[in-house]
C-alpha cells in the first residue's frame, strides 16, 4: 500500500513511517520540516492546511490511503486549534475525493473525551466530552471523517491516542500509554481492517492500569503487545497523580489551561 503520511518528522511520525516501511508499505511522507536523515521514500514540505500544497501532493504520486498525524499536540487559541486539526484535515479529504483516495487513519486523541471522569465507562460510543480547544478540535475533526464517511463511503479511522511515548513517564500514563510498537500495529489495523466505515478507537497499549475499551480496537484487528507495567518501577509517583487521574485528560484539566477562546 502506498500511503502518505502527514507529521512524518515528529515523533509520532517517524516511528510510524519506518513501522509501515518495515512492514512492506511504501511510505510518502509530509511535514513543514524536511525529511529525516535516513528516510526512504518521498518526501513534501507542506503545511497541511494549505489547501493548494495538499492538492499538489496528491497529484504527484497515485497514493492509496493517508494517515493523518500532523497537528500541534498542545493547547492553543481556539482559531489556531481549528486550522491545525480541522482545516488540514479537510484539505486532505478534499484531495482523497479528488484524487479517489478511500482511506484515512486520523490521529485523534483522548482529549476529545478528556473531561469525562475517569470512573466512567470509555468507549467507542462515548459522546464527545473535550478538555481543552484542542480536543474540541479533535472532535470537530473526528465529525469531518464521520461526515465523508457517509457522504462519499470513505473508510475513516479516528484512533483516540493516549500518551505515546517511548516508556510510560507518569502514573496517568500507566493507563494511557501507547507504545512505539503498538502504534506501529494500531495505524497498520487501521489501514487495512477491511471496510469499517468510520470507526473510532482508542490508541493505547494492553495496559493492565488501562481505563479504556480496547474492543472496538480490537474489532478492526488491533491487538496491542505491550503493557506500561513493565515499565512501572521506573515511574516515580508526583504529587498532580490524584489530579491527573480524575479524568480522562488528566493534565489538560488543570486550571492553568484554561485561556480565552480568541486570544
Ligand atoms: C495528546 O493528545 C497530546 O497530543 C499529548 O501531548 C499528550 O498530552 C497526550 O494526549 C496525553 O493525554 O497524554
């Protein structure tokens, strides 16, 4: 499968690309940065939300799906939220009705359910709860995939990522890890399960402290390997763990995040 991958040089990105080389894709990647030392494969320096850019690189190369992983993963002003989280995704789904590419993979985050208490069930059905713009972009992003779902029969996959990282650095992240190899096996069920419509999922590893549904995961053949337990006598408990596990966003709940819409 020849895929284009959005945010290639970020960290998510880049273990995501050499996972889907490694795994026989042919892999194109897009950033604002240059291509990483070591890359294979094609590379375009684009900002994702210049609708124009997105075109031209569609048309450069027949792609057969995407997987959108650009975006500021902070919190910002509302405007700015927008135009890294819906914007971009609109002007690549633009370019797949175009072009007739079917399928996107979109990293959406837990921030999008961040403000429903921790105790609560978290699932595939769970109504949009955000934390912060950020997730509010995030669920206005997961709603454009929903919409070309049905409107064009597109195949989206909106993956409600944890806390990826090399190694859980937090109590919360005990529950909200996402390893590097089992990003690498979510992106890759994501692209291939075949035909889910539009589907959510959460992104994170088998965590024994997980507080998340792996079920709908699992049904388009996500299975995650990996368990922030392992790694749990190398996290040092702090003093914010209480806060940070009341919720599912945890830090993103904190007062110091709150900000005016339009500032
Ligand atoms: C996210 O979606 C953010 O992009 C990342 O910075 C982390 O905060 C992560 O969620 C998390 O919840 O740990």
């Amino acid at each position: 499968m020849r895929v284009l991958v959005t945010g290639a040089a970020g960290s998510l990105g880049r273990t995501v690309t050499v996972g889907l080389a490694d795994r026989g894709h042919e892999v194109v990647g897009l950033d604002l940065l240059p291509e990483p030392e070591g890359f294979e494969g094609g590379w375009h320096a684009v900002d994702c939300a210049d609708a124009d850019a997105v075109a031209a690189v569609f048309t450069a190369q027949p792609l057969d799906a995407v997987v959108h992983l650009a975006g500021n993963p902070d919190e910002s002003s509302l405007p700015e939220a927008l135009t890294s989280h819906v914007v971009s995704t609109a002007a690549l789904l633009d370019a797949m009705v175009d072009q007739g590419v079917r399928r996107l993979v979109y990293a959406s985050s837990n921030h999008a359910v961040g403000g429903v208490p921790r105790v609560d069930t978290v699932d595939a059905a769970t109504l949009p709860r955000p934390d912060t713009f950020y997730g509010v972009a995030k669920v206005a992003a997961e709603a454009l995939l929903r919409l070309y779902a049905d409107r064009y029969g597109f195949d989206t996959v909106a993956c409600r990522i944890g806390s990826f990282r090399s190694q859980p650095e937090s109590v919360r992240e005990l529950a909200t890890w996402l390893s590097p190899d089992d990003a690498v096996r979510m992106v890759e069920a994501a692209l291939t399960a075949p035909a889910p419509g539009f589907a959510v999922l959460y992104g994170v590893s088998a965590n024994a402290r997980g507080w998340w549904d792996l079920e709908p995961g699992r049904g388009l053949g996500y299975d995650p390997l990996d368990d922030a337990e392992d790694h749990a006598a190398g996290v040092t408990p702090g003093p914010d763990d209480a806060a940070e596990t009341a919720h599912v966003g945890g830090p993103f709940l904190a007062p110091s995040m709150r900000r005016p819409a339009l500032d």
